[in-house]
C-alpha cells in the first residue's frame, strides 16, 4: 500500500496571511489522535467564518493521520506549540480559534462570540458549550458524556439554543477558558504576552495561562450558552479538561493563588452565574418544567378554576414546555371539569399539600396564576424550583376594607399580599390596568419583573355541553325571554346596578326576566342594596340562583337575550368575551380592563344609568347593534386566546430565568 501523502507540506519557517482577506484564523494543536482531528478540519472547512486552519503537532504526533487537502489548511509539524502561536497572532486579525481538542461546531457557531468582541475590545476569551467541556458540559455541567440531548447534533443545538434567548443572553462570565474550541482575542495577546505552557506542550493549559494574566489587566473570559459544539469520543474517548488536572490545577495555583477555588466555586453552586445560565440554557435546549399551583381546582368551576385549568393544558400542549406539573387538592379526585388533566400526557398531578408540593419533581418554574391569600413557603419553593411567579388579577380586596371581617383582618391581607409580592421572582398580570393600579400603590415590585399576559377568552363555544336549570323549569320560563348576570355577588360586580337596568327595562314594556346566578360571600357584598330593590311586581320576574355547575351556566349563557355586567374593577373580566363567543352580546362599560381589551365606539363611557339603559335598549331591539356587539368583543379574539396566554406566559418564563433570581442565598 502506498503510504498516504500529507495533505499540504510541512513547513518550518515562518508564515504569512493575506489580511485584507479578512475572516477568522482556527489553529489546532495535536498532542493526540491525529486520526480524530480529520472531522474537525472538514467541519472547520464549511464554517464560512474560517479563512485559513493552521494544524500543529506536539513531539509525538504525526501528520501523516491527517487526510484533507485543501489549500487552507497548513500543516506545522516541525514548529513547537509556543513558535507557532506566535506566528498565529502575528498574522491574525482579530482573534484567533483555538482547538485544543476535536470538535464539531455549526456554520453560526461563532457569530455571538465574534460580536461580542467587536462590541467590547475587553472580551479576553470565548469558550462553547460542549457534550463535554469540564464545567461547561451540556446539559449538565461537570458531567462529560459521549451523547447529545436526543434527537440533536451540534447544528440543531444551536439552532435552538438561539430560541427563546433575551437580548444580550448568551455571553456568560465565567473565570476560565475551556472546551475543545476557544475564541481568543488577538489584543489580549499583544497587551499580555505569548503563551506559556509550562513545558508541558498543552495548549487547554497555556491559554488558562493567559486568561488568569488577562483578568488582571482588566479583559474577560466569556462562555457562549447560545452555541454548541460536538466533541466525538470515537476511537479516543473523553478529553479530559485541564482544569481538572490535579498537575496543571497546582502549577496554576502557584502563579495565581486564587485558583482553582474561584473556578470551583462558579462550577458548582446552582446560583452561580454559569450556573443560572446553564440553566436556561438547558431550559431552552430540552423544554421548561413548569409546575402550576393548582391548589384552587375544587369542587365549583369558577373563574379561577377555568384559568388553571386552560393555562395548566395550553403549556402542556407547546414544544418548548417538557413537562406540566399540577398541584391539586387531591389528585385521586379530580373533578369532572378538570379531568383532561388527569388523561394529558406531558401533566403530572401531585398533592398541593398547603403549598409545600411534598412530591414535586425539580422544575424550572413555580407559577402561582392567582394572587396569594397566605403565606407561601418560599424556602421549600426554592428548593425545589429555579423561578417562581405570582399572578396578579386584581387589587380589588387590596384596597377595600369591606371584604374583611375587620380593619385588622384588611392589613394583615395587605402586609401578606406585599410580602409575598416582593418575594416572587417575577409578576405576571392580565392586563396593563393592573399594572397601573399596581403602580398607584407603590408596591415594592420591580417594572422589569412584570409581565403583561392576558387571559384567554375563547375558553366558551357553541359546542359546550349544557343543562336547563331546574328552576328554570319550574318556573315555567324555559321559552321566557331573559337578561342573565353571572358572577358572586362582590360589591364591586354591581349587581344591583345590574337590577335597576333591568328595572328600568320592565318600566319601559320590555318583557325580559332577569336571572343571576353566583355564590354569595360572607363579606363585602350588596345582599343590602339589592333586597332594597325588592318589589313584589319585580320579585315574580327575578331568579336568583346559587352558584350552579358549568352545564346550567352554559345554557344559561347561551339562551340569554343580553348578558348584564356592568363592572370595571375587574383585572379582566371574561364573561363579555364568553359570551360573544357564543353569539350573545354583554352591556358592559368601556374603561378599566374592558376599555383596554376592547374597541367598540358604542360602549358606555361612563356609569350613568340613563346610559345603559339606552345601550340596553339598542341592543335588544336592532338585531345590527347586538351582532355589532357581538363582534366588537370578539374583535381581539385572535390575541386574546388561551394558546396566546401560554405563548406569553413561556416567553414571559424564559424572561424570568435570563433574570437572577429575586432572593439569593449566596
């Protein structure tokens, strides 16, 4: 057999590039394995940031492995590692690509780095996240491994490392250099000196020389968590780090005292800040583990039970959530209305257990999609959770003392409701009047901690399953025509402003009952004001239901003339969008929430009576003015889905986890 020629001659003396050219220089050094390096080379080759590889042996190598010819690639086998690097800078531009062992890296493996050191002449180094690469092995650091995250190469990986990545995520500090693949830059040579190795021919070590030197001129060491490289482990098994190496560790430590202590540190504590980026790097690469506080699905489906319940299914259905967990009650008895929860497979259910999640998995987020009425164990949410989220829907009870008891029992839901706020790593609210209300009382809560996501309002269709009230029937008025106001009897839902409409309505020969139907509460509602509204001419035509199941309230919804909720204190308010979604129009006000979220030049601007009664008026006798109402609640439809509130809520995560968290136990 013909013995194979090198691809290029091996040259000894020095070299000279063509710097107009531009573009980037990769030098790999070969102290191993010279038959390993020949994927990296060809994948070196297609990357078109790379202008020329310049391939180097130490003593015991050959050139001979090494099979692709092409006229970029210069083999060195005659020069030591530190005559060679030095040509190298010489002749480089702006920075050089070190390859201290093979490796694989996409097409846009380095554009992040190489921006970064354009931007900031300060970036020292730039290291990769690898299958394994010491401390900035992915998914998991410290832990090198032969096998990718499944289904994924190192171009697929990048790819999608870039999804999901907040402005400026990416580049990382880190202390040290490392890796197979180490962008360098070229100032940092000329400012601090060739590279040393400590006469050991190893470059992994002669360019954590030079870093530590660096850091103390002022550069830095960066580590890219938007960029993959795979490192094979055919034929010559794991590449060590050298920062690993219990020789290289000391000879470093007799230069720098510091080290390896700081190197070690960042590499083990969770909430370093390799650490909170490795996180949501892993997050982005393999999907979020979500765990939604689900402590409300009881036995009545409410507002909050719907929201739960859509958000909890809607995330579970999205690519880049891995898995769902949902805290209940009692996961052995789900009720019938939450029981798709139980059937989707990517949803856990666990025990809420007073909010200590006993037998909760580790997630990446701990999402609370309503305001806290006690105190949260945040020492175990922490514990077992990277970020957790408090929504907040209203700050009704917040600032009316008539839903309590007493003044005394009104402060301490404050001073709890604060606490747990300033607590939270992030705030989701469902709607910017929140946010404003939020403002005016000067909560201690971070602007750039809170996310706008607005609730879904396409959970109702004409499809949903319903059932006649037995009442109803009773009364003989399943042909009647009716009004329908649906919600507990809160002070601020105006129930009795919703009669006295109604009122007016019957006084003008409109022949409409009028039915209501919610829970009563022990405080802060207008039980007073409403049976002062009492008449027996009116009695007879008023039905006043408890709060029934979700099929009668469907028929209820479906077959009423007109839905009466004249409220604006809600932090949304779903029963207009509802209802529209079932081709029934709502009189509701256009300011609060509902202004925000709607765009309909016919809505009352204000609570005079007259108004809404006239409003009412138009839409029960011009069929044109009840379908316009119809369609100017549904006009947002499109954004204002349960799909879209789970888009948000999963950007609005990622956003948490490019944050730091808001409590600390560095």
């Amino acid at each position: 057999m013909t013995p194979q020629a090198p691809a290029q001659p091996l040259t000894t003396e020095p070299f000279s590039e063509d710097k107009s050219q531009g573009g980037l220089i990769a030098f790999l050094w070969i102290d191993r394995t010279p038959r390993a390096w020949n994927v990296s080379i060809t994948a070196l080759l297609q990357n078109p940031k790379i202008k020329h590889i310049h391939v180097g042996f130490a003593p015991n190598q050959s050139a001979s492995a090494i099979v692709k010819r092409d006229p970029r690639v210069t083999l060195h086998e005659k020069l030591s590692l530190l005559d060679l690097s030095k040509l190298v800078f010489d002749a480089a531009d702006d920075a050089i690509l070190f390859c201290t062992w093979p490796g694989k890296a996409a097409p846009e493996t380095f554009d992040l780095a190489l921006e970064g050191m354009a931007g900031d002449p300060r970036v020292g180094t730039v290291s990769f996240l690898s299958n394994a690469a010491g401390g900035f092995s992915f998914p998991h650091r410290n832990t090198g491994t032969p096998f990718h995250i499944e289904g994924h190469d190192e171009l697929t990986l990048t790819r999608t490392l870039r999804k999901k990545r907040q402005d400026g995520e990416g580049m990382t500090p880190v202390q040290a250099p490392d890796g197979a693949m180490v962008l360098v830059s070229r100032a940092m040579w000329d400012v601090c000196g060739q590279l040393d190795d400590y006469g050991t021919n190893n470059l992994a070590l002669a360019l954590a020389d030079l870093s530590m030197r660096a850091s103390k001129r002022g550069f830095a060491n960066y580590l890219d968590c938007a960029s993959y490289l795979a490192m094979p482990w055919d034929e010559v098994g794991p590449f060590g780090s050298i920062l690993l190496n219990p020789d290289a560790r000391h000879a470093l430590h007799q230069r720098f005292p510091y080290f390896p202590m700081n190197y070690d540190v960042e590499c083990s504590r969770p909430n370093s800040v390799l650490g909170e980026a490795l996180d949501s790097a892993r997050a982005r690469a393999m999907g979020l583990r979500v765990l939604i506080d689900g402590s409300a699905i009881g036995p009545k489906e409410m507002g909050t039970q719907v929201l739960t319940l859509k958000l909890s299914l809607e995330l579970a259905e999205r690519d880049d959530i891995q898995l769902v967990v949902v805290a209940v009650p009692d996961p052995s008895n789900v009720p019938p209305y939450a029981q798709e929860l139980v059937r989707h497979r990517k949803v856990q259910l666990i025990a809420s257990d007073n909010l200590y999640f006993a037998n909760a998995p580790h997630v990446d987020i701990i999402h609370r999609p309503y305001q806290p009425s006690s105190p949260i164990p945040w020492d175990r949410w922490r514990s077992i959770s990277k970020r957790s989220i408090i929504t907040v829907q209203d700050l009704i009870a917040y600032r009316n003392p008539a839903y309590f008891d007493d003044c005394n029992m009104w402060l301490g839901y404050r001073d709890n409701f604060v606490s747990q706020l300033s607590q939270a790593d992030s705030i989701f609210t469902i709607s910017h009047d929140v946010v404003n209300v939020m403002r005016e009382e000067r909560l201690p809560v971070d602007p750039a901690r809170i996310y706008v996501v607005e609730n879904g309002t396409d959970a109702k269709s004409k499809d949903q399953p319903s059932r006649i009230p037995d009442m109803i029937l009773e009364r003989g008025w399943a042909n009647s025509p009716y009004l329908f106001v649906l919600g507990a009897n809160y002070a601020h839902k105006n129930r009795d402003l919703a009669i006295r409409i109604w009122a007016k309505l019957r006084a003008k020969g409109y022949p409409h009952r009028l039915v209501m139907a919610g829970a009563s509460v022990p405080q802060g509602s207008l039980r007073i004001e409403e049976s002062l509204l009492s008449s027996p001419e009116l009695d007879q035509h008023i039905l006043v239901l408890p709060d029934i199941p979700s099929k009668e309230r469907n028929w209820l919804m479906m077959n009423a003339s007109l839905m009466l909720y004249p409220t604006s204190a809600e932090g949304f308010g779903l029963v207009p969008f509802e209802a529209a979604c079932l081709d029934v129009p709502t009189l509701f006000v256009s300011f609060g929430p509902l202004r925000e979220l709607t765009d309909d030049p016919g809505l009352p601007r204000q609570y005079g009576l007259d108004g809404l009664v006239k409003r009412a008026q138009d839409i029960l006798d011009d069929p044109t003015v009840a379908r316009s109402a119809v369609s100017g609640a549904l006009k947002n439809l499109s954004q204002l889905t349960w799909s879209e509130t789970a888009r948000k809520s999963v950007d609005s995560y990622f956003a948490a986890l490019a944050q730091p968290a808001r409590v600390s136990s560095i």
